[in-house]
C-alpha cells in the first residue's frame, strides 16, 4: 500500500481548510481540523479529487508509486447574491 498525505490550505490566508471532502479513485476521506488527510492506496495512477462547498474543486492526477505528502491550496468560490 502507498499512503497518499497531505494538507489542505486557503490560498489566500494560508489557513488550513478543515472538513474537506478528499478522494482517490472510490477511496474517500474528509482533512482534519488542521486541514490534514491521509489515505491508502495500491500503487498505481489515480486522480485526486478535493471538494469543499465553499472552495473551487481541484482534480490532479497522481502516480502513487511510493509515500507522498502533498500541499495543495484551495481558491474560495466567489457566490454573488441573488439577482447579479
């Protein structure tokens, strides 16, 4: 098994983003209160999907072939009040 890790940052406070949905290929897990996650995978190519309702979605393709620690940062959605 190949443990994919990582953090999960605001890109424009550097914060970390806690309660995101995190997911590789039918594996799923949500990051920490410190933005953090961890999952388990056989080696092999995959996509890592990020979803969080009040980020953009981030989809990146991974070749987990060894251990790796990510950090990605996650741009806010802008949401205009109804009527713009």
């Amino acid at each position: 098994m190949v443990t994919i890790s990582g953090y999960l940052m605001d890109r424009e406070t550097g914060s970390p983003v806690p309660f995101v949905v995190v997911m590789i290929n039918g594996s799923q897990t949500s990051s920490d209160i410190n933005g953090a996650f961890s999952i388990s995978v056989m080696p092999g190519s995959y996509q890592l999907k990020i979803r969080s309702s009040g980020h953009r979605p981030i989809t990146q393709d991974l070749d987990a072939t060894t251990d790796q620690i990510l950090t990605l940062h996650l741009s806010r959605k802008i949401i205009l009040p109804e009527g713009f």
